[in-house]
C-alpha cells in the first residue's frame, strides 16, 4: 500500500462540469485526482479541509485519517458530515415520497419505511454509478419461470431480481439529479411524473397468481437492463440534449435510423427467436441489435416489438436520464406520451414508419403533437384507428418522402388514377381524393420525381 502523508492540496472545476483535486505530499510529489463529479471533489475537499493529518493511497484510490483527531486548517469552521444518501433524500421530500417498494403480497412501503439493510444497498449502487461504474446488472434478468413455447411470453421476476433491477433504476435517477447530469430536474414534477421513476410499480407489478413480480403490457413491452449501461448508450450515441423536447427529437431520430418492427407475434419462441430471451425484449438487446435464431446469416437488427415494444423502449431508455413517459392507448394501439412536456407520437411505430423513414431530412421532432392535437384527433368519441399513424401522413403530405414518390411510380405503371392510386390508399383515412387534389399533391409529386430526374432516380430511403 502506497500511503504517504498529505500536506496541501489544490482543487481545480474544469469546464466539462468535472473537477480535479491535486494532492501534494510531505515527502514530495503529487497525485491528480481527476474528472471527479463536482459534489464528490467537495466531499474530499471537505476531508482534507477539516481532517488532519490525511494520508492518500493513489493505488486504491482511499484517504486515510491519522489515529488521532487534532484541528484543521487554520480556517477553522465546523467539520462538515460526509454526504449521506438518505440525508440528501429525506432532506427532498418530493423524492422521498415517490420512492416506494411493491412488497409481495402488494402492499407498499415509502423510503422512509425502508430497512436500514434495504438504504444501504441503494446508497452502494448511488456510489458506484456516480463513480461511473455499471451496476453490473445483466441485460437479461433472470426469469422466474419461463411461459411455453406456444404460451404468450412475459417478463416473471423473483424478489431478489425486481429489487435488483429497481434499485439500480433509482440510483441511476438519484445521480442524475444530484450530481446535476441534466439540465432539468425532478424538483417541479407532479408525483404522477415522479412516481414513473421511482415508483416499482412503474416497472412491474406484484402478481399473486404468477408469485412473481411481473412486467404488463400496459407498462410497454420491454424487459429492463442495467440503466448505467442504458444512459451510456444516450451519452455515446449524441442523445442527450441542452433541454428534454431536443432529447426526444434526437431519440426520435435514432430509432428512424436504426429500429425494425418484429414479425411475427408474441408467442414465447418466436419471441426468442428474435431477440434470444424467453421474456419481452430485453432494452439493451434492441440497443445492440440481435439475429435471428432461425436465420443468423441474416445479420443483426435493431428489432423492436411493434408500437407495445417501442412505447416501453423509449420509456425505458427515458427513465435513466429522469424524463417520466407513460404508455397510453388507443384503438387497441400503444401510443408514447412524454412528460411534462405532454407530448405525444401518434402510434409508437412512427418512428420507422416507412413515409418517415424516408424523409430524414424532418427532424425526428416533428413527430411530437402537443395536447390540442391529441385531443384533435384522439379525444372522446372520435373515430381514433383512423388517426393511429396520423401524424406522419401529415407530415408526407407536405415534405413528400421517397417512399410517396415510389409509390406514384407503381401507380403510373399500373395506370391507376388518383381514385384507385397506392397514393390514395395511404391518405384515405383522413382524406378525400378531391381535398387531396385540391392540395395539388399529384402534381407536387410529379414535379419532385423530375427534379430527381424522373422514377429510376428516386432514392430507396
């Protein structure tokens, strides 16, 4: 062990919002301490500001205090309290109240309620992330049982497992919002969005008949991974934005360019299959992208479970970076609502629907509707199948993707008119062929297709 006794010190904030802490030693030389989070460099500042004499071990990374207690720094003041977690919870009560367990058998207990065992584990997984260290978590939970090859597949967890998986999911959330990773906060949010990040319940259910916590559709279908590795994944891919309806644009963009809808249904070995797990896709096999059992020459996809499966994958991957999203419903289809901006995607498959796939000169933002347009086209006794998708119709109709243009290609070949078009199919929910004529689409179309020098020229995507 390599201690040597610390004789001053130095703490420089560098722009990237990190810090780094210089030590110098009695004995000569120094060590640099660096790209700390800023709250951890006050804690060792606070060590060595108010403890005396302090010896650091460079090679495990660990102060040392002497054996005895004498005085600090000649400033004097009172020694600060190392930073504790549960201080700094309790100290918010906004947080302290959403945080809340499911116990088997249903009942709930708030954080305050928790044992003294059950703070610590959070607090050990609060650290480790904040040093930016994985929890560890495997991106494939282990299944309490497995459904049959046949059976509808779910996501059955035990005890051990949920509270694992929940945990590490706070913690992840904690850090975010105390070591101020975002430019929002939780401070402000209804406990309704609050609740979405530190709630179990937002994640999975206690099923008695199942005797095992159990992931529902209505939650998204998706399984949970380690939410470290998930916000690295944000981190690394450039998704994190200056504010959150940036991030949701950016996020958006990301599955357009990545995202395939799964074949198939949601039988347990189709289900397997696809993303090799026997419970809903895992989020950080979507992330990675899988093969196909079945087929493995034929690569590696980013496959994802329809407008159910990308609800939950977004709210999944959100969550890690403290944005609350929620699935709604309707006309048997999942929709992404995200808080508290309220806003919404007209069906969860937008993202790589094929019109917006082709268009990717719109930002993935444009996808968003706020609550009047929801209401629009989804409130109380509306026709609503017709206007799952809705959104990126709209969005065809005036920037006309390649896909649009392709398709009146096929029409031309096939001599359709516009009543009878592959065009007119795909607007026909919202609109008739003469409120289409009138928007002069087919000529607009027809001008396009010979600015790219006619219907061999027109890109695939």
């Amino acid at each position: 062990m390599a201690r040597k006794r610390v004789s001053h010190y130095a703490v420089f904030h560098n722009v990237d919002q990190t810090a780094t802490v210089n030590v110098y030693y009695e004995a000569g030389g120094a060590d640099s301490i660096r790209d700390l989070p800023r709250e951890e460099a006050d804690y060792i500042v606070s060590f060595l500001r108010h403890e005396a004499p302090m010896d650091y071990d460079a090679e495990r990374g660990r102060f040392l205090s002497g054996s005895v207690e004498p005085i600090g720094e000649a400033e004097g003041g009172p020694t600060e309290p190392f930073f504790r977690l549960d201080r700094w919870i309790r100290d918010r009560r906004y947080i302290a109240e959403a945080v809340q367990w499911e116990d088997p058998g249903g009942a709930t207990r708030r954080y305050e309620d928790w044992s003294a065992g059950e703070k610590a584990q959070l607090e050990q997984r609060y650290f480790r992330i904040l040093s930016n260290r994985a929890p560890g978590l495997s991106a494939t939970p282990a299944l309490s049982t497995v459904s049959g090859p046949t059976e509808t597949v779910a996501t059955r967890f035990s005890r051990s497992t949920a509270w694992e998986y929940y945990v590490a999911h706070v913690a992840q959330s904690l850090v975010v919002e105390a070591d101020r990773r975002v430019s929002w906060s939780v401070n402000g949010y209804s406990l309704e969005e609050r609740s979405l990040l530190f709630d179990s319940r937002s994640m999975f259910h206690w099923s008695a008949p199942d005797n095992a916590y159990v992931i529902q559709f209505m939650d998204g279908v998706v399984t949970p991974g380690d939410p470290f590795r998930t916000y690295q994944f944000l981190l690394t891919a450039n998704l994190l934005r200056p504010n959150r309806l940036a991030t949701f644009g950016a996020v958006l963009d990301w599955c357009r360019e990545n995202l395939i809808h799964f074949s198939g249904g949601w039988d347990t070995d189709n289900v397997f299959d696809q993303w090799q797990y026997r419970g809903f896709p895992p989020v950080e096999r979507v992330i990675a992208g899988t093969p196909r059992s079945s087929n493995p020459g034929g690569g590696e996809r980013h496959r994802t479970g329809g407008c159910w499966g990308t609800t939950g994958f977004l709210r999944a991957i959100l969550r890690t970076i403290n944005i609350p999203a929620k699935l709604e419903t309707r006309a048997g289809h999942a929709i992404p609502r995200f808080l508290p901006e309220n806003r919404y995607l007209s069906h969860g498959d937008d993202p790589y629907n094929a019109l917006f796939r082709t268009m990717p000169w719109v930002s993935g933002g444009a996808l968003l509707m706020d609550q009047a347009q929801f209401d629009a086209w989804f409130g109380a006794g509306l026709p609503h199948l017709d206007s799952i998708g809705r959104q990126v119709r709209e969005l065809a109709l005036v920037h006309l993707p390649y896909y649009l243009l392709r398709q009146h290609c096929e029409d031309l070949a096939a001599g359709l008119g516009h009543g009878e078009s592959g065009v007119y199919e795909i607007f026909e929910r919202n609109y008739t062929v003469a409120e289409l004529e009138a928007t002069n689409l087919w000529q607009r179309i027809e001008t396009k297709i010979a600015d790219l020098g006619g219907c061999p020229s027109v890109p695939l995507g």
